[in-house]
C-alpha cells in the first residue's frame, strides 16, 4: 500500500518533470528554428552581398569565366548548393557548381529577397554599379546545418531529460525517507499520545469499577446492618409485646386507672415499633432482592388494586386511564402502585369528594406513570425528605404510617433504572410521578 | 550625310498630316529600321563601347579630373567605328555626378584632352604621341590594334574565342595616375 502510493508520486513527479522539460524543448526548438530562419537569411544575404560586388566587374565585362570564378568561391560556404548569375537581360550567365545543369536553376530572376523553399532556402539579389542593374544572383542554400543543431539540441535535450529525471528520483528518494521518517515521527507521537489517553481511561474505569465495588460493599454492609439491626430487635420486641400482653389480661384489674392507662400507651409504642421494624425489613429485603423482569399489564394491575380498595370501603372517586404495559418485577411494581394508591386514598381521605386520578404520559419513549389526588398535599420547600425513609411531612396523629412507603416505591423504580418525581400543594393535592427504563 | 538623313526624317514625321498617322508610324519605323542597319557598326563595336563607359566604374582619375562644372570626355582618335553606340550607352549616364560628353577627332592634330581615349590608328608613332600626351592629361587610353599596348596604350581589346578580353598595362595607367580596381585587374591579362 505505501509502496503504491510512494510509486505513484515519483511517476507524477517524473511524469510532470518530462512535459515541463518537453515544453521548454519544444518552445526553444520553435524559438531556434526562427532564429535559425532570419539568421540564414541575414547570412545568404551578406554572402550575396559581397558575390555581387566581386561578381559585378565580370557581369561589366561579360567575362563568364571570371564570374564562375568568383561563384566557386562558394566552395567553402558548405550550406551554399547552388548558385548563379543573370545578366542584365535575365539569361543564365555563370553557374555554380560550374558544371551544373541549367534547369536546376530559375529560368529567370524572380524577387529579390530569400526566404524558405521546399528544399532550404533561396533568393535572388541585384548586380548593381553606381545604381545601374548589371544582372542578378540567385543563391540555394540547404537547411543541413538547421537539421545537424535540432539533432544536437535533440541530444542534448534527450541527456538533459536523463539527467533531471535522475536527479528528480534521487532528491525523491532523498526526500522521500526524510518525509517517511517525519510522518513515522508522528505517527508515533500520536500512538503515544493515544495509548497514554488509553491508559488513562482504563485508570480511570479501573477507579470507577473500585468505587462501585467500594460503594456496593458499603451499600450491602449498611443493609445487611439495618436487615440484623430490624431482625434482631423483633425478638425481645416480641418477648416485650407478649409480657406486656399477658400484664394486660391478667394484672390490669389490680393497677389503678393511672397504671392501666400507662400499660395501654407502653402497649400501642410496643406494637408500633415492631410494625415500625417490619417495613424496616422489608424495605431492606428490597435491596438483596434480584429482580425478575416481566411483561406488566399495568392496566389490569391497577384496576386490581383499586378494585382491592373499594372493598375496603373507600368511597372515593377513582379515575383509571388505560396504561401501557410495561416490563418489570410484577410483585415490587405491585408494591409500587399499592404504596402510590394507598397514599392518595390515606391524604384525600378527609376530603369532602376525594378524587384519584392514575394515568400515564408517553414522551420521548419514555413512559411516566402518575397518581394524582385532591388531597392534603404536600410542602415543595420539603420535597427532598419526600422519599427519604421514615421521613414524614404530616404527624401521625393526622395521618397514620411509619414514612416507609414512599422510600419503598423510590427504591423499586431506582432498582428499575427508572425515575420518581413529584408535586403538590398543601391542602390542593400531589402528583407522585414514576417512569421505568425502556429496557 | 547621316546625321542629315535622320533630320529629314524627323521633319517629316513632325510635319506630317494628322490622318493616316498609323500608317506613317509604321513606314517611319521601317524607315528607321533601314537606317540603323544601314549604318550598324559591327556587334563586337556594341560591346566595346559598353566597356568603355564599364571603365569609368573601375579606374580612379585623380581628384579634381575632371574639374568642377567639366564634363566626363570620352574620345575617339581616328575613324570611328561605334557607330553611335557611344551615344546611346552613355545617355542618360554620369560619372560621378558629371555629365558625359562623347568627341570624335579625325586628325591627330585635333585631339583634345580626354578621360578616356579610344584610340584607332595603326601608325606607331601616332600612337605613341598620344599615349605620351596621355600621361599628362591622366587620360586612359584604349585601342584594340595590334600591340597598342606595347605603345603606352594603357588597355587593348583583344578578341579571342569570339570573346572581348582585357590586356592592361599597368605601368602606363599608373604613369597617367590612374588608378585601375583589383576587380578589373583580376579579368585582364596585367603586363608591366
């Protein structure tokens, strides 16, 4: 892969060093060839100039001899093939070579300037003495020289593409290594720098998962704790109770009124602690408890307990919207909804008309079950201590209960991964809110 | 007697009636055709006075010859047998800037100074006179007798193979100043 690609730079880079040389080639060959063109003429020009002069005593007295003379001193002109003279009339008069045939050469004079033919170059130039034409010259040369520098120019060129297309590789390669080695260079920085990001990641996951541990050890230690504290203390609550009950039936004759009422008061805070103590352990047991999810029919759940309710005696109004199921733990999203109902019927229970309204709200894909009720509602300056456990807004003397049941449903949907939330009033009513994750 | 023949013919041309003119022209040129041929010097003579004005391109005079406001004086010594070539070469022609003036002398006694002399005598001793007085007159003098050359002619007409070549004698030409160009030299045969 990096071959192909360092491959394919060097054959542009040679590709582009080629055309560039080809152009400059081409635009000089063009350059020289035109130059060549208007220095030839200027050359057969001059050559002309000083035949004619030599010539002119020759052609003034008609000696052909003399003039054939003069033109061999062309000889030594080797891109001259052909030459000749006129006279005055425009008959051929001497030739050159000398022995040359007389069609090679114009029948008669044309125009006096070179310029390119087929074969070279040629043209005519005037004889003159003081102004008077005494014939004129014809002179061909051949483009042998212009051919002998375009091959020259070509070798040249031809080296000079070599040369650069090898000086263009070893610079290539030259460079090439240096900007290997730079890109090497940072690559690596960047894998070092990655793997540093990496590892910090792991310490910091790895100091996530400790923490967890920690807080999960912490967390079980604690509820293990309240389970024994709650377990162990039900024993000589029960003892207590029992002595207690026995000291009712069989004493309560022989104390006074006094003593009897103090039995009662020792009686009724005996079997308050140990209903106090038996949410505390079921509310713990909550905490080591695995969860079991299934399909939910929240709907028929509800209309269950409701029902439930009613043969209670509840005469309050119940509005049941349908709801959508949901997946979970059946027996603690029951406890869920019966702490929830339970509640709104418990605190709208002194209303005139108490109406409990249950429904649900789809947002987001997320669904958000609420109880509503028209009861004694609650304080939002003391929502924090809402779902605490044996957190209590109203007395008991109000509204019976240990403050367990709230801490019980914030439990079950956390341990559900959903959310509780809720608002209210005093003596408007509250709207207690539960969502459960999607998954 | 030709000259004469040729200004009848003029005047009659001049006063000719307008109508049939054609007609005259064309018996005029006959005439004229006759004319010439009846008084043409021989070719060779065509030639050799086209040479003679060739030379005035080829020779220096020295300065001042000739004089300001002088004409170019080409001679003929003797019988003239140009014809009226001469004339006809020359017109129209100047030698640096001065007019040229064509003089016949029939009697060496009249022979007046010339820039070129062309000199037609067989007598060896009128030759000789006139070469001598040519020195002094920086004339050029030129002839196609036999061995003008060798009697101080300064350039003879010699005719071989049909051909009109130069033989020059150089001593001569320099003795009279004259300067002949290399050009010219290089066709002639050069004697001392």
């Amino acid at each position: 892969m990096k071959r192909a690609i360092t491959g394919r730079i060097l054959r542009g880079i040679l590709l582009i060093n080629g055309i560039v040389l080809l152009l400059t080639c081409g635009i000089f060959f063009l350059y020289e060839y035109v130059a060549y063109r208007q220095s030839r003429v200027d050359e057969l020009t001059a050559i002309s100039r000083v035949i004619s002069a030599n010539a002119s005593a020759a052609l003034a007295f008609h000696d052909a001899d003399a003039a054939r003379e003069i033109l061999s001193a062309l000889q030594s002109e080797p891109g001259i093939t052909a030459a000749c003279l006129y006279d005055a009339e425009g008959k051929l008069f001497a030739t050159f070579p000398a022995s040359a045939a007389d069609k090679k050469f114009p029948a008669e004079p044309g125009l006096e300037s070179f310029g390119m033919v087929d074969d070279g170059i040629a043209g005519f130039h005037p004889v003159t003495l003081e102004a008077r034409k005494l014939g004129t010259l014809y002179m061909h040369g051949n483009n042998h020289a212009l051919y002998e520098r375009m091959i020259v120019y070509g070798i040249l060129a031809f080296c000079i593409l070599i040369f650069s297309s090898l000086v263009t590789y070893l610079l290539y390669k030259m460079l090439k290594n240096r900007m290997l080695k730079e890109v090497q260079l940072q690559t690596n920085e960047l894998r070092e720098s990655q793997a540093t990001i990496l590892a910090f990641n792991q310490q910091l996951e790895q100091r996530v998962v400790e923490r967890t541990e920690q807080l999960e050890h912490a967390n079980k230690e604690l509820e293990s704790f309240s389970y024994s504290v709650s377990h162990d203390l039900r024993a000589p609550l029960r003892s207590i109770h029992g002595y207690l009950n026995i000291l009712h039936e069989e004493y309560s004759s022989k104390l006074d009124e006094e003593g009897q009422r103090v039995l009662n008061i020792v009686l009724k805070n005996a079997q308050r602690m140990g209903q106090l103590i038996d949410e505390l352990l079921a509310f713990s047991k909550l905490g080591r408890k695995e969860l079991i999810r299934s399909e939910i029919r929240m709907t028929d759940m509800v209309n269950n307990l409701v029902s439930e309710q009613k043969s209670l005696g509840i005469t309050g109004e119940f509005i049941v919207h349908p709801l959508p199921a949901a997946r979970g733990d059946n027996a603690m999203i029951r406890q869920v909804w019966t702490n929830l109902i339970s509640n709104a019927v418990k605190y709208s229970r002194k209303k005139e008309r108490p109406v409990i309204e249950i429904g649900s709200v789809t947002e987001a894909g997320t669904t958000t079950y609420f109880v509503r009720d028209n009861g004694a509602g609650f304080d939002m300056q003391y929502y924090d201590k809402l779902f605490g456990v044996f957190q209590r807004l109203h007395s008991t003397k109000e509204f019976e209960g240990t403050g367990v049941g709230l801490a019980i449903v914030q439990r079950v949907v956390a341990k559900h991964g959903g959310k509780v939330s809720a608002e209210g009033k005093i003596n408007e009513g509250a709207v207690f809110y539960f969502s459960l994750s999607s998954e | 007697m030709q000259r004469e023949l040729s200004e009848v013919f003029i005047l009659r041309f001049r006063y000719g009636s307008e109508h049939s003119m054609r007609l005259r022209i064309a018996a005029g040129m006959v005439f004229l055709l006759t004319l010439v041929s009846a008084r043409q010097a021989p070719k060779e003579y065509q030639i050799k006075a086209v040479f003679l004005y060739n030379f005035t391109q080829f020779i220096s005079w020295p300065a001042e010859t000739p004089g300001q406001d002088e004409p170019f004086v080409i001679g003929v010594a003797g019988p003239n047998p140009f014809g009226n070539y001469l004339e006809e070469t020359v017109k129209g022609e100047t030698v640096q800037g001065h007019p040229i003036v064509i003089k016949y002398f029939a009697q060496i006694t009249t022979v007046e100074p010339c820039h070129i002399l062309f000199i037609n005598l067989t007598d060896k001793s009128a030759i000789k006179t006139l070469t001598e007085q040519a020195a002094t007159n920086h004339t050029l003098t030129v002839g196609d007798v036999m061995n003008v050359e060798k009697q101080g002619g300064m350039i003879r007409f010699v005719t071989e193979n049909n051909k009109t070549r130069l033989r020059i004698n150089l001593s001569a030409a320099k003795s009279a100043d004259l300067v002949i160009s290399s050009k010219l030299l290089k066709l002639a045969e050069v004697i001392e």
